[in-house]
C-alpha cells in the first residue's frame, strides 16, 4: 500500500452501496454525482437532500456503531441492498461534518434488531423517540441528584394493562396527556421515583403509572447482572407487542427490549 488514496480506494473497491450519514448537500451530490458510483443510501433525522433511498435516524446515536448498525438494518429491511452486500459508511465521529468511512459486510453483521424496534412496533416511532428522551434525561440528571431506575412500556397498552396490576393511584386514570408534552415529562420524571411500571399507548398517551408487571418469566434469558425490572421488561414486551424501555439504577444505562431481547443499550451520558 503507498499512500493513503490506496488505503481508502481499498475501503470503497467494489461496495454494493454507500450509505452516506447526515450529509451535506455538496457531499451528497459530490456522491451521486460521481460516474460509476453505487447507490447511495442516506440516513439521516430528515431526507433534505432529496434522496432517493432513505432511512430515517430517530436517535442521534453516539456510538458510531450503533448508528451504522441502525442504517444497514434498515436499508436491509427496506431493501435496498441485500444480506451479505459490502457497503461503505461514511459518518462523522469527531466533527459535525462526516469525516469516517468504514467498509462492512453485512454477511458478517450481527443484525441487533434496533431498527426493527422503532419500525415494527404497533407504537409510532415518535413515540418511542419521545419516551427514550425522557429516559435519557433522568438517566443524566436522576432524581435530585440520584441515580434512579425507571420502566416504561409503549404499545398494546390494553394487553399490557391486563397482564399488570395497580400498586397504587393511577394518576393518569382520567387525563388525556401524552409523551413528549414538557409538562407531561416533568411529571413522567417525578412518578418515577415511586415503583411500578408506565404504560403508554401506541400514540403516546399515558395510560398509568404505579404499574406492577405479572408476565410468564420463564424461558427468559436476559444477561446476568441484570435485576428483576429488566426481567420483567423482557418478559412483557416478549408476551405482548409492546417494547420495553429500562433505565438501571445500578449501572446508569437504558437498554430497550422487543420481543423478549435486548435491541438498543445505551449510556445517557453519551447524549
């Protein structure tokens, strides 16, 4: 190898696709308009380049390799390159602009499910958004400077609600108050301080608090370390079709279950 134009030639020779990460016009077009060039698939918050394969980024993640791994899997699932394509990623790491390329193949990825957890959830992906927002935040800032543990539920909050019981007062029993409202959150944070779970609806209502989950455990494997919240989440988002989102008081991460398994772990601090 002779220069460093050999070493990124190698990276991008002979890639089915380059997904390009929240570009810039120009990069996009330098991109597209480049004779020769493969598909290009952009995934980004928003499509304001005008691409013609796109997947939406609900989260900014930090950690660049669930970032990549998000687009591949949703380019995956939307078809637009096939399992075991290699791919190129261009995305940023250090800067605000892209200033990373690396060289997958999807045939040797481990597909985690992330994508699938904001796209095939009966609950809209905003939604989902909106309650990792709130968990991230009191992951970051605790209760009066605590760290705190919480367990949100969202979707199929009717089979939800009949596989749980009340441990308390359902403050929400006859309000009309959704996710994402600042007011809402500031009251999400202060109820979870006390024990039980939150449902939320598919569109984001609140349906209660002060839930205690009574799901089938068995054959639920979660990692160890981790305590009875965690196997409850996994448990009903397994038996029902809601997803699970935990944020642990002991290690300070939120990890999000669908269908019975971890699908998104992270750190709030990273956000």
């Amino acid at each position: 190898m002779s220069s460093l134009g050999d070493l990124y030639d190698d990276i991008v020779e002979d890639v089915d696709a380059v997904f390009l990460f929240s570009p810039s016009a120009s990069l996009f077009d330098t991109v597209v308009g480049d004779e020769g060039a493969p598909p290009v698939v952009v995934v980004s918050a928003e499509n304001t380049v005008g691409a013609e394969r796109f997947v939406e980024l609900p989260l900014e993640f930090d950690d660049v390799r669930d970032r990549v791994r998000f687009g591949i899997e949703g380019g995956i699932q939307r078809e637009y390159v096939d399992e075991g394509a290699v791919v190129a990623c261009a995305t940023k790491l250090f800067d605000d602009t892209v200033d990373t390329v690396v060289r997958v193949n999807t045939g040797e990825f481990v597909r985690s499910g992330v994508y699938s957890l904001f796209t095939d959830s009966r609950a809209d992906p905003s939604v989902i958004r909106a309650v990792l927002e709130v968990v991230i935040e009191l992951g970051k800032k605790g209760q009066k400077g605590k760290p705190v543990g919480a367990l949100f539920v969202v979707g199929d909050a009717g089979k939800v609600m009949n596989k749980s019981r009340s441990l308390s007062y359902n403050p929400f029993e006859k309000s009309h108050v959704h996710v994402g409202d600042p007011i809402v959150n500031v009251m999400l944070k202060e109820f979870s301080r006390l024990d039980g779970a939150f449902v939320i609806s598919d569109s984001g209502k609140i349906v209660s608090a002060y839930r205690y989950l009574e799901p089938n455990a068995e054959g639920v494997d979660i990692p160890k370390g981790l305590g009875t919240r965690h196997m409850a989440a996994a448990s009903i988002s397994r038996d029902t079709n809601a997803i699970s989102i935990v944020l642990s008081e002991s290690d300070g991460l939120v990890r999000a279950f669908a269908g019975g398994e971890i699908a998104l772990e992270l750190d709030p601090e990273d956000y």
